[in-house]
C-alpha cells in the first residue's frame, strides 16, 4: 500500500510538534524515519496510526483520501503499529492476544482455527512462539513477534515499527529484518521508525530525516544518491550514508566547548563493574571515576540506558552487580536516603511526574527539602527562603504559587532552586530542555558555579550541542552499550553521531 | 464554581424529592429535624455525644486521606480501640468485684490510653497489609472491620457475656463510677469533646504548620517524587495509619466509657463511614471539618424526630449526607473536565 | 444426620447462595473492565427493595426484577459517569453510593416492611439431572427458576469471558485499555457498558432475595451481601466460575454455622460470618506479593504455568485507574 | 481562591440554619408534673420498641395492645419509635429515645424488650415523675434476684409458660417423626425457661397423646443470636428454618420475634415437603401459611397496659412487678386473658381434642409439668421426684432441661 502524508500539523499547546510534515512511503519498500527525540517522528507516526488527531493535512492511501481519527479507522484502512512498549496484555496467553481485537474473529472465538493461523504465520517467519505461553513470560523480542503475526492475520498494507530493536536479542533482530524483508516483499509498505544507523543501512530502502518537527532530508538508499530538501549539503561522494544521516540528523558541525575547567583531582564518583538490567535493557560499565568539578555528559537516544544510570548513581535504581562509590564510602545497594545524605541529588527529566509535586507551592517544596528535625514550619522563613530562592533562579511565580501552574522553565528553574547544597554528585536529566537560549545559558551558569564548589555533575541530553558545550567528558549509550568516556574536544559531529548510531 | 454550586444546588433539589416522594413536606421535616437536634439540652447534649467521636475519627481520617489512602477500615480501628478499652476495664474492674483495682478516673484514662493502642494496631495491620503486602487498603480495610466486628461478637458472646446471658445486646453494664462524668443530665462528655476538639486542633495544626503534614501532603500528591525529593515515603504511609488508628480507637474507647458503658456489637456505630463522608464533603481540609461534622451529628439526632408522629423513617439523614457527598464529588468531576475548558 | 438430609440441606445452601451468585457475577463483569462498583451494598439493597415494591404493585413478580435491573443499571450509570467520564475516585463515588443507596431502600421502603409479597414460583426439580448421582440431589432438586437461571448465568459468563470475542476483549479493557484502544476498541463505551451490566446484574441479586431467597422487605433487608460479594469477587480471583464457587462456599458456610451450632458449640457460630474476610485477606497476602512468582520459578516450566494459572489470582492490571486516552 | 468562596458561603448557610435553629422558641423541657390530667386532655404514652413496629411477631403483638388501650380510653395516644437496637440505629440507646418521648410528652413510656433493662433503669432514675414499664424483666419484683428499689419502674410479662407448654404440645401432636426444631432467638433465662416449657409439653403430649417412646422426641434450638435477624450479626433465621426444614424436621417452632420460619415454611410445602410450623407472638401468624400452621400462641399486652395507663393517670401507680396470667375459662378472651391460643389449619381435629385436653388440664391444675424428677441438660438435678417449681426456679431457670438438643449458655 502506497502511503502518502501531506502537509500535516500538529501542535502540542505551544510546541509545533509536525510542522508541514509530507511523507511518501512507496509501496513495497521499507522506509526509514530517523530523527532525535522531541523530533517529531513519534508524532507523525502516531497520527498516521490514529492515536493522535491531526491539526490538519492530508493522508492519502493508494491515491485516495482517508479519514483517520482512531486507531480503529486506521487498522481498517490497513494500517498497524508496532510501539516501542508493545500495547498487549501481558496476563493473557499469546494466542489470545493473538485473537485480542482481531477484525478476522468471529464473535465465538475458535482457538483451534486461531492457533493454525497463528502457527501458519509464525512459521513463514521462522518465529518460534508457544500459544499458550503467557505473555508476560515472553521476552521483548517474542513479544515483537507476536505483534507483528497479529497485525499481519489482521491483514494491514502498511505496518509501523517504533524502535523494533531496542531490547531484543541479535538472533531476534535477523529474524526480524528477515520477516520484513519478505513483507516488503509481499507489497507491503514499511515505516520503521529508528535511532539506530546500522540497522537503517542494513534495511531500509528509504529514510527520512526529521528535526524539530520538519523533514530535513530524504535518502534513497537503493540508489545511493540524496534527494535534498533544503538544498545546503554538498554533493559530496565521500560522504558516507551514515555520515550523511547523522548531519542531518544532528545538523553539520557541533558548537565548540564553552566550560571553563573546573575538576578536581579527587575522585567523587566512582563505578566498577556496574551491570544494570531493566525489562528491555541490560548493560554493563566497566569502570568509571568522576571528579569533583568534573561535567560528564551522557549522550545517546533516548531509552538508551542513560536513565537507569543516572538512577542507578542517585541510589533509586538497585544494580545487578558492580560496586557504586562516593569518595570512599561504598553505597552499593544501600537505601536511598544513605545516597541523599551523602550529597547525591537526582534531577528528573519528567519534572511533574518524578520531580516536583503537582498541588504543592514552590514554598512548600523549598520547605519540604530543607525540612530537618524541627515539627514546625517557620512560614516566615519559608517565604523568605522561598522567595530567595524565586529571586536567585529567577523563577516567575510567587512563594504561594503551584508548581503545576508555572511554565516548563520555571519549573526547572525550581528543580534548581531545591537541589541541597553543599552537593558533591548531581545527576541530571535534560537540565535545559524546554529552555529558551537565555535561560538555557543562565542554567549552566548555576551548574558551573557548583562544580567550581567541587560538584560533580553527571547530565543526560539529548541535545549535542550542550553536550560538547558544557562536558568536560562525554559517555555515549546505544542500545545497552556504554563508550569509556571520551574528552568532549576530541569529539565531533560525526564522531559523536557515529556512536550514537551505535558504532563504536 | 459555577458547577459545583449547580450540583449542590441539584443535591438539594434530590433531597426535597425524595422527602415528597415520601408523602412528607420538606419544610416539616427541616422544622422536625432542627427541632430535634437543638430543642432540648439532652438533644443539644446528643449532638456533642455524637460530635465527639465523629471529630477524632475524621481528624484521624485527614491523614489518611492526604497521604493518598481510602481508609475504609477506620470503622474496624474503632471498634477494636472499643474492644482494647473494655479489655483494660475488665481487667481493671474484674467482674463482681466491688471496686477497681485502680481510681476510677485513672482506669478510664488507661482505658482510653488502651483504646488508642488498639485503634493503632489494628491501622497499622491495614497499614502493613498496604505498605508490604501490597494489597489495597480499601479490601484491607473492609475485610479488617468485619473481623474486628466478629472478635467483637465473640467476646460478647464468649468470654466476656453477661451472666447468663448470650445476647448481642452487649457486656454486662460497668460499674457507674467507670462512666465518663457528663454535662449535667445529659449524654454529652466533656472529655469527649475536649478530645474531639483537640484531635482536630492538632490535625488542623499539623497539616498546616508542621513538616509531618507537609510530607503527607507530598506522598499523597506524588508518592514517587517525593521519595525522589527525600520523603520517606512507607515510613510516611504507616504514620499516617497510626495516627488514624490511634484517634479511631481513642473514639473507640468514649464509645464504651462515654456513652454505652459496655461493650456492644456495633460499637463503632457508623461513625468511621459518616467521618469518611464528612473528610470527603470537605475535600481532606480538616479545617471545615467542625461545622460539617457538627452539621451531620445534628442531622442524625433531629432524624430521631422523623418517626415520631411523621411516621418517617430516620435514614433521611443518611439519604442527604449522602446525596450532598455525591454531589459534591460529581460537582467537582464536573469542574475539573469543564471548568478548565472554559478557562482557556 | 441421615446422608440424604444433609444432601438436602447443601443443595438448599447452594440454591440460597443465588442472589450472591448473581452479584458477584455482576461485580466480576465490572471489575473485569477495570471498574470497581465498590456500590454493590447499596445496589443490592436498593434494588431488593425496588423489586419488592414493583412487584407488589404490578402484582408481577417479573415486573419486580425488571425494575430491580432497571435501578440497579442506573446505580451504576451514576458509578460510570462520576469514575469514567468525570474521573472522579472509584472508591470514593462507589462508597457514597453504597451508604447512600442503602440508607434510600431504609427511607423509601419503610411502608412496604414485613408485608406479604409475590413471590417466584417453588422450587421445582429438572427432570434427567435430577438423576445423577450426588449432582443431581445437589443442583437440579431444590431449585426455582432462578437457581438455575444462575447455573445459566454462570456458564454463559464463563463462556463470554472465555470463548467469545466479547470476552476476550472485555479481559483486555481491564488489563490495558491503552493496548484495547491500539487494537481499536471503544475503551470509554466498553467500560459504559460492562459497568451497567455488573449493575444490572446487581440489581437482579437484590430483587432475588425480596421476591425469592428471603421474601418480602424489611429494615437493611439484605445488608452484608454487597460486601460479601466484594470479598468473593476477590477470593474468586476475578473468574466467574470461582467467584460462583466462593458465593456457593459461603452459602454452605451459613448453614453449617446453623447446623454446627449444638454440635461444636465451642466454635463460635461468628467465625462463619467472618470467614469470607479473612479469606479475602489472605488470598490477597498470597496472591499480591512476588513470594508466589519466586516460589514457582523453582517448578519446571510446564508444571509452573498451570500451578500459576491455578494459583494466580492477579487483579485485572487497570481496575480502579481511569483510561486516559492521549 | 474560587473554592474558598464557595466554602465561605456554604458555611454562612450552615451557620445561619444553625443561629435559626437556636432563635427558635425554646422547646418546652420535660415537664415533670404529676401526672393528674383532666379526662379529656391527651395522655401520651411513649413506646421504645425493639425491632420493627409492623415484624408480625413479639413487637407488632405490643403495637396491638396499644391499640387495644387506645380503643378502650380515647384520650390515650401513643408515641412510638421503633428499630431501637445497635444495629438498626447505631449510636441510639433506649434510654435517649425515652428523654425523646418524654420531651414529648410522655407520661408513661414502655420499653418492650428485655435488653432495655438498663436504659429502662436509667431512664426511671432520671426521670423520677414518669412512669417507666419494663415489658419483661424482673427489677420491680422484690422476691427476685435483682430487685431495684425504684418506686417508677415496673415490670409487665405475661405468664405465656404455659402457653409455650400449649405450643410444645400442638408441635407434638402434629409431627410425624417427633423431630421438632426450633429457632430460638438469644440465650437467657426467659428464653431458657420457655423453651424448657416448650419441651415439657411437647414430652407429655408425646408420651400420653400420641403414646410414643419419649426417647423418639428429638427436640433441638438453634439460637441466632438476638431477637431478630441482624445481618451479619445474628445467624440468618431464613437459613436456621430452612436447615430445619431440610434437615428433617417436620415440625419448627418459631421463638423469634420475626415472621422467617412460617414463610420458608411455606416454601417448603409449596417445594412438596411435608412440613408444619407453629407460631409465636402474634395473634395472626397462622394466617402467613394457614395450611401447615399448627397453631400460635400469642401475647395480649392490652389488658396489662390498660391496668398499668389507668393507674399512672390516677397517679397511683407504683412499680410492680406483675406476671400477668392467662384466663383459663376463655383463653382468647381480649379484656381478661394475658395470653391467647389459636390453633392452626394443620393441626386436624383429632389432635385438637388432645390439645383441649391439654389446656384443660394446665387450667385446672390437674397437669403440672413444673414438677420433678426433672433433670437439667447437664444430667444434674433441677426438681427432685414430687418436687413442684417456684417461681423464681422457674424464671431464673440455669440451664436447659435434660432430653433438649442446643446450646444453655
């Protein structure tokens, strides 16, 4: 089926989160969609899917209009999605999740026709999947599978992919371009949205590049040749298609480094043999020591690991194996409050959901961080605090007002104004996201006051840019892989877009 | 507003329906019913007996609430506070015997003491059941009232009857001198009362000024954050069934001491479920507890009126609480999904 | 005891355990969606006494369970608004309903107290069934209409949720509408509609004991059996097979605590009465915490599905959070 | 902020209610005058009733009497709550429901259960110009165990022993298998000594009626707990009949206050069972299954309450402790008799002859069945051989009799 999106937008409040976005996926091919988080692609695919509604635009399906405001219309018209979490049921067995929402079942449900469907499937792709298994007891990767079966018995034309590979195994992933290879085959047109560049060079015929919400190039890979859009990239043969891709992805040349040289030589922060699992990741990091004053940037697409880390490091994520140190005080597998009193402190990226409290005042937070033994709240001393706090981060809001109605930035600003000070490790999450560039600037002259106090600071981002510009050293994450980190001058863009494409 | 005034407003509307639907004149049944709670001292003194309970229980049930938690088992942290005091009574106060082995006036202090006791560990075994076994507090909660109910039932009927008698009409009488002294002639105590009210002066002074309440607050809010922002969260979650416990069975205790003088089936006397109803009216904000509180202990005393020449019957008053909750729930559902929408 | 009357008495045990089965069949349909009707004490009451005054009225016993449904469908059309469109608590809408409703049958059924009443026709034996062995004694003699109409209910419900399509997809509302939704189903209207089901269901619950297991109305004429009926809906493990198992246990239960009181006299006759409780409470602690998972992964892999599947009586992951649709 | 306003104005709504509330006229107190009152001034007496007024049974028999009363003396009006129990009105005490009647203007106010004793005591105590009777109980009998000297309290029962012995008896004449259950409400003397009763008749019958071996009388109680059902309290009466009646007894004796054992009775024979019930306390119990009714023995509280309302409007009663007895010359008689007999459908002519023989006999004296050898249910001795009763034995009785199935404590 030959899929056409035209012209579509969609805002989110304020954030253009597609913004004239047109796409055309031939039938019969596999076509790549890449971009950074917060690029858009997501978005995109979701609105194609019926998740999301549309602000406007067109989709065109074999050359005719369709009308999508559902995920049911959408898997009427032919198209399935595979997400990143699969979207099953994880208590039931596998041939029920199988039968679960199937336009083809009946209304008296016939497992034994089912299950030969099913098997039939499988079998054409050499998927090896027990029925009566429940799902919760399969791996990510079967799991994949299993979807995929389900919405081929469902008939779709077009099937997306949301992160296919992340969390699965390598037999896994041959099976699973081997089974798409052959549906692309069959005439079926395929979205697989990706971070990684491998597995985009290794099976994509088509990719297009997003970033901030609009297509910023497409590539045809079969042909080797590139189509551009905005007309500013050199025909140069040189270039790799992975070099071309990260460019593109990540914009040509990165920002030079701006931080002043803060560490120290004693190391804070040390980590041997940490092995980390979640249900989709497991990863290893050999050896790592921070210094006071140090900046370590963590890189990489999102869901790459680097959370579990930054957890891990603040003490709310319990490790596998590997030892976490704090100057010379062993904390591994101790509670977390042992990691608060030791000066690590842990800023989330969701900032509403695991860092501030939704119906609480900043004073109330400034009040419930510095609170110690006392019974009492000195109201007058919280609102001063809180108000000294408004006034050094700048924050727009009084004492009185409730996190939940100050902007994105403001709420940051606040997350900055709790962190406990004297610090020795911060762990951060996308310290400016949402930021305006002012702001932005303003942050990381906070951060740097701390390190130059002897913090340490390790950040995750996925902007490169602020990446190189304010890391003393750089760690990449790929897919449950860490790089030893790197000295942020010795990195470039297409170094740096390399690894995160999982080269290294 | 606009929305919750309008569901307040359809509450009463309901109210007065379901009054003439009963053949009756909702202005005779207002007059009957404020007659009835405020007409006489010993009514006046019935709407502080019940007010008194019913204030530590919802004082109690402010922490829970805010922590996040249906406390349902409240009506069980009562009833096992009631049965902890009796305990301590009967102990002290051995059947037969002429006199307590203790004074009178420090056998009930005990008694009360015993009776917070036995509110806590009951909470705290919902508490338990939530923070480690991960089981709701509601089915928790539920299922510990019943059993609290039946060890009620089994003593009353077991170990602790009256002479000769198994009847569920409750223990043999204490002895007079074991009653919690009254207002003149009527029912109400003032060391009720002065509990009551200090229960809820503490509460309402420990979710405003205290860090305690503020880091129940946060828990309740956001329980992941605010153990991200250092609150230790179980800790926080099983103070705050501690504390419900302990003034739900402190209630417990002035059930026995202050107005049944023995132990009886149903000791706890709805008053756990009507301080749900009260905690919920006022949105968790203990401070408007008092009057709402004060409001519903007079309503339950004036419906005594109903069936007294009205020939109604007295869960009228259960009906309007229960329609004003109702409402009030609904009224801001109704703000929250179309009350932002005309803001924007 | 002669073998044939304790026979007897079970079978009437069980027959008496009908409205139970219908409530908590209902309930179970509910929560299966991912809703709790935590109203289902006020329901049954309300209801009962609604049944009771329509059919006194209309002179139809029929007419009665028609509007017992009715009530209780709208009981829970009330529980579906406040929880499903305006996301307000499940615990809290469905607890004031609960005291409210039961405190409305007190207020509005007053006149009706302890008159006489239609009933359902007698008990009456199925010809064949009635036969077997054991079976037949325990089920098919000492039944009415509706005793057997619970067997049907309890068969159908275990064939929808199991064999049909409607069932599977009511499974998957309840343990991740965002995957329903993925999958194109109307996770909103399913809800909608399972809750008045459960409702309905309900309602018939009650009119079954004003018109049939404890005819006629009086003062809280049903009180307990709703929340028994939560207690077993837990116990049962969220399977209408078990869950009818567990409302016909405790029916048996109740006779025993009868019968038993002149033999074991040192048994308090309460712990019956309790008994659904505490196992309510205890099925939870085993079945909620991780020690059943790390016990079975020592088991060979077939030998642990089906001991887990016996065992694990897991709630459906989504009841009590509202579906929020992004 | 919005919301605060919305508070602020529902609470000045609620404080206004209140303040009106307050400024109203202040309710006349009870007033605590003699009571002397013109013939035809209202004379109100209140009644606390422990269960439901309208139950077919021990409380619906009370609200007969009044009614008789009111008949008799048209200047009497009653005042009645009922329900008055921890379980159907939590938090309410008998006692605050007698402070509500007085204040409304009582003269008399009547409790009707034996679990009133205290609240009856109290309400005596505090109230000192009101007449308080106790329907049941023994704290006005000086011979008794628990005499209390308060001049205001009296006590009316009606001496239904005998009539329990009628019960017995018609039981035993209608079984066929000598297997009599019944439902027994709570376990205390009153209920010890007319279940005792029960049996004795139903033994004598048994033996000189019928001329069946005694041994063959399976006579077994099954208490639940209270006076009616309490759910979730008491066992459920539906269910203790129906175990009855499944379990093989052909006849059950109800001794409840409520109606359960007639309807699953009824139940029962329309499901084919050969079943019979007999009834207790009010007047019109054969009526809910006339066909398998066996008979009723019920109370007539009228002439009791008129004696005693006559008196305290005269002022001159004091508390008594009165055992109201039956008028054997015409048992039925409404202006004599303290109980009264109807026999039922079931019980067939032949039977009703032995059952009029039965009477005749307690009438006149010539059968005593209070009289020993008579052994408790332990085995030991209650009345030696020739040994005749008193009656603080009988009231007082410990246990019991020898040859009943059920629980004594």
């Amino acid at each position: 089926m030959k899929v056409e999106l035209r012209h579509i937008h969609k805002h989110f409040g304020a954030v253009h989160a597609n913004n004239d976005v047109s796409l055309t996926v031939e039938a019969g091919t596999i076509h790549g969609l890449l971009g950074e988080n917060g690029a858009g692609k997501s978005t995109l695919v979701k609105i194609l899917s019926g998740f999301i509604t549309r602000d406007s635009g067109e989709v065109v399906l074999d050359g005719r209009t369709a009308h999508i405001q559902s995920p049911a219309d959408a898997l009427r018209y032919g198209i399935g999605m595979l997400h990143q979490d699969p979207l099953d049921f994880p208590p039931l067995t596998a041939i029920e999740n199988f039968m679960a929402g199937s336009l083809a079942m009946r209304a008296i449900l016939n497992p034994r026709a089912a299950e030969r469907t099913f098997r039939a499937l499988c079998a054409q792709f050499n998927f090896d999947i027990d029925p009566q298994a429940r799902v919760s007891d399969l791996t990510v990767g079967e799991r994949q599978q299993l979807e995929i079966v389900r919405l081929l018995a469902n008939g779709v034309g077009t099937l997306i992919l949301d992160e296919p590979t992340t969390g699965i195994s390598a037999s896994q992933k041959t099976l699973l371009f081997e089974a798409l290879r052959k549906l692309a085959g069959e005439g079926k047109s395929i979205i697989f949205v990706s971070h990684k560049l491998e597995d985009v060079e290794e099976l994509c015929d088509c990719v297009t590049v997003m970033r901030r919400g609009q297509v910023v190039g497409e590539l045809d890979l079969r042909a080797d040749g590139l189509r551009q859009t905005e007309g500013k990239w050199p025909r140069d043969q040189h270039f790799s298609i992975a070099a071309r891709i990260v460019e593109m992805m990540f914009g040509k040349e990165l920002a030079m480094p701006v931080k002043p040289p803060t560490h120290q030589d004693e190391v804070i922060l040390s980590v041997e043999g940490l092995v980390l699992r979640s249900d989709r990741l497991e990863m290893r990091i050999e050896h790592l020591a921070v210094q006071r004053g140090e900046v370590i940037g963590v890189a990489g697409l999102e869901g790459s690991g680097q959370q579990l880390f930054l957890m891990a490091c603040a003490g709310l994520e319990r490790p596998a194996a590997g030892t976490i140190r704090l100057a010379d005080r062993d904390l591994t597998h101790k509670p977390y409050r042992d990691f608060l009193q030791a000066g690590v402190c842990y800023v989330p990226a969701d900032r509403l959901r695991d860092g501030l409290i939704s119906g609480l005042t900043i004073q109330e937070h400034v009040a419930l961080r510095t609170s110690n033994r006392r019974l009492f709240i000195n109201r007058a001393a919280a609102t001063a605090e809180a108000e000294r706090a408004i006034a050094t981060f700048n924050i727009r809001g009084r004492p009185d007002t409730l996190v939940e109605r100050l902007s994105g930035g403001n709420q940051q600003r606040t997350q900055l104004a709790l962190m406990p000070s004297p610090l020795n490790v911060l762990l951060m999450e996308h310290p400016t996201r949402g930021l305006d560039i002012e702001s932005t600037l303003w942050v990381w002259q906070q951060l740097i006051a701390r390190c130059k106090q002897g913090t340490a600071i390790v950040f995750a981002s996925s902007d490169l840019d602020e990446i190189v510009q304010y890391s003393d050293r750089v760690m990449v994450f790929s897919g449950g892989r860490v790089s030893p980190p790197i000295a942020a001058s010795e990195l470039t863009a297409d170094s740096l877009g390399q690894m995160i494409g999982g080269r290294f | 507003m606009l929305y919750r005034v309008g569901a307040f407003v359809i509450s009463l509307v309901l109210i007065g329906l379901v009054v003439v639907l009963s053949g009756a004149s909702p202005i005779t049944v207002i007059g009957r019913m404020l007659s009835g709670a405020f007409g006489t001292a010993d009514q006046i003194g019935r709407v502080v007996a019940t007010l008194s309970p019913l204030l530590l229980c919802a004082a109690g049930l402010v922490y829970t609430f805010n922590a996040g938690l249906y406390n349902l088992g409240v009506e069980g942290q009562i009833t096992f506070g009631a049965i902890a005091a009796t305990l301590v009574l009967r102990l002290l106060h051995p059947e037969g015997a002429s006199a307590s082995l203790a004074p009178p006036p420090l056998t009930i202090a005990l008694a009360i003491v015993a009776g917070g006791i036995g509110g806590v560990l009951w909470g705290l075994l919902a508490g338990a059941l939530h923070v480690y076994g991960r089981i709701s507090e509601i089915f928790a909660g539920l299922g510990l009232n019943f059993a609290a109910t039946g060890i009620a039932i089994y003593l009353i009927f077991g170990p602790w009857k009256r002479p000769g008698v198994a009847s569920l009409s409750g223990t043999q009488p204490f002895d007079e001198s074991l009653w919690l002294g009254t207002f003149g002639q009527t029912e109400a105590t003032p060391v009720a009362l002065i509990l009551g009210l200090i229960a809820l002066a503490i509460t309402i002074v420990v979710m405003r000024n205290t860090y305690f309440g503020l880091r129940l607050r946060a828990v309740g809010k956001n329980l992941r954050a605010s153990y991200v922002l250092g609150v230790p969260a179980r800790r926080q979650l099983l103070s705050a069934f501690f504390i419900c416990g302990l003034f739900a069975g402190v209630a417990g205790a002035l059930q026995v001491v202050g107005v049944f003088h023995r132990l009886i089936p149903n000791i706890s006397s709805n008053l756990g479920f009507l301080g749900l109803l009260v905690v919920m009216l006022v949105n968790f904000d203990p401070r408007w507890i008092l009057p709402v509180a004060f409001f519903f202990s007079a309503l339950n005393i004036g419906s005594l009126q109903l069936p007294l020449s009205l020939g109604l019957e007295s869960s009228l008053s259960g009906v309007i609480q229960g329609l004003l909750v109702l409402f009030a729930l609904i009224g801001r559902g109704l703000a929250q999904r179309y009350g932002r929408k005309l803001e924007h | 005891m002669e073998f044939n009357q304790l026979l007897v008495i079970l079978a009437t045990a069980i027959a008496a355990a009908t409205p139970l089965v219908f409530a908590c069949i209902g309930e179970t349909i509910t929560e299966r969606a991912g809703v709790i009707n935590l109203s289902a004490e006020g329901t049954v009451m309300l209801c009962a006494m609604v049944g009771f005054v329509v059919a006194k009225a209309t002179e139809s016993v029929w007419l009665g369970f028609v509007g017992a449904t009715v009530i209780g469908a709208l009981i829970a059309l009330i529980v579906a608004y406040g929880t499903i469109t305006l996301k307000q608590s499940q615990i809290a809408i469905g607890f004031v309903l609960a005291l409210l409703c039961s405190d409305l049958s007190a207020y509005l059924g007053n006149p009706y107290v302890r008159i006489p009443g239609p009933t359902v026709p007698p008990a009456f034996p199925i010809p064949i069934l009635q036969d077997i062995p054991l079976i037949g004694p325990l089920f098919f003699r000492e039944g009415d209409v509706l005793v057997y109409a619970g067997y049907v209910l309890i068969a159908a419900t275990w064939v929808y949720f199991y064999r049909t399509r409607g069932g599977l997809t009511l499974r998957a509302v309840g343990e991740q509408p965002a995957a329903a939704f993925a999958r194109g189903h109307n996770v909103v209207a399913l809800r909608y509609a399972y809750t008045l089901i459960g409702g309905a269901l309900m309602g018939i619950a009650g009119a079954a004991f004003s018109l049939d297991f404890k005819a006629g109305w009086s003062y809280r004429h049903t009180a307990g059996y709703g929340w028994i009926a939560l207690a077993i809906v837990i116990f049962g493990g969220w399977n209408p097979l078990r869950a009818a198992l567990g409302a016909y246990l405790f029916g048996i239960l109740q006779s025993l605590a009868s019968v038993a009181q002149s033999a074991i006299p040192d048994v308090p006759t309460q712990a019956f009465t309790v008994a659904p409780f505490v196992l309510m409470i205890l099925v939870l602690v085993l079945t909620s915490g991780d020690w059943l998972d790390r016990l079975l992964s020592y088991l060979p892999v077939s030998a642990r599905r089906s001991l887990s599947r016996a065992l694990r009586t897991a709630p459906p992951a989504a009841l009590g959070r509202p579906f929020e649709q992004d | 902020m919005r919301t605060k306003r919305l508070k602020v104005l529902a609470v000045s709504v609620l404080l206004g209610l209140l303040a009106s509330a307050c400024a109203a006229p202040p309710p006349a107190a009870a007033p605590a005058q003699p009571a002397a009152p013109a013939a035809d001034q209202t004379f109100t007496v209140g009644m606390v009733i422990v269960g439901p007024m309208n139950d077919k049974g021990w409380n619906e028999a009370h609200v007969e009497g009044t009614k008789y009363v009111m008949e008799k003396m048209p200047n009497v009006k009653f005042e009645y709550v009922d329900k008055v129990n921890p379980g159907d009105r939590p938090n309410v005490k008998g006692s605050q429901v007698a402070d509500e009647l007085i204040a409304k203007g009582a003269k008399v106010v009547i409790f009707n259960s034996d679990d009133f004793k205290d609240d009856a005591l109290e309400t005596a105590k505090k109230h000192p110009n009101i007449v308080v009777i106790h329907a049941s109980g023994d704290y006005a009998w000086k011979e008794g165990k628990n005499y209390k000297n308060q001049p205001n309290l009296g006590n009316l029962m009606s001496k239904m022993e005998p009539g329990w012995m009628i019960a017995g008896c018609a039981s035993a004449l209608g079984s066929e298998n000598g297997k009599i259950g019944t439902v027994g409400p709570l376990i205390n003397e009153e209920t010890r000594r007319y279940a005792s009763a029960a049996y004795l008749g139903a033994r004598y019958c048994w033996e000189n009626y019928k001329k069946r071996d005694p041994k063959e009388l399976q006579f077994k109680i099954t208490w639940i707990g209270f006076w009616f059902n309490i759910p979730g309290v008491t066992l459920d009466p539906t269910k203790v009949a129906d175990d009855f009646y499944n379990g093989g007894f052909d006849v059950v004796m109800s001794a409840i206050d409520t109606p359960e054992v007639a309807v699953q009775g009824k139940k029962a024979a329309e499901a084919g069972k050969a079943v019979k019930y007999h009834h207790y306390d009010y007047k019109g119990g054969c009526e809910l299954a006339p066909d398998i009714c066996l008979g009723v023995h019920y109370y007539n509280w009228g002439p009791g309450y008129l004696d005693i309302i006559k008196r305290a409007m005269e002022g001159t009663y004091t508390g008594t402790w009165t055992w109201a007895q039956a008028d054997w010359k015409d048992l039925n008689n409404p202006d004599t008799s303290a109980f009264g007999y109807i026999k039922g459908k079931a019980l067939g002519a032949e039977n009703e002859k032995f059952l009029d023989q039965f009477i005749k006999g307690l009438g006149d004296g010539s059968i005593d069945l209070w009289k020993g050898p008579l052994n408790f249910q332990d085995g030991s001795v209650f009345l030696k051989d020739g040994e005749k009763a008193t009656d603080q034995q009988i009231w007082y009785l410990p246990q019991l009799l020898e040859g009943m199935e059920g629980p004594s404590k």
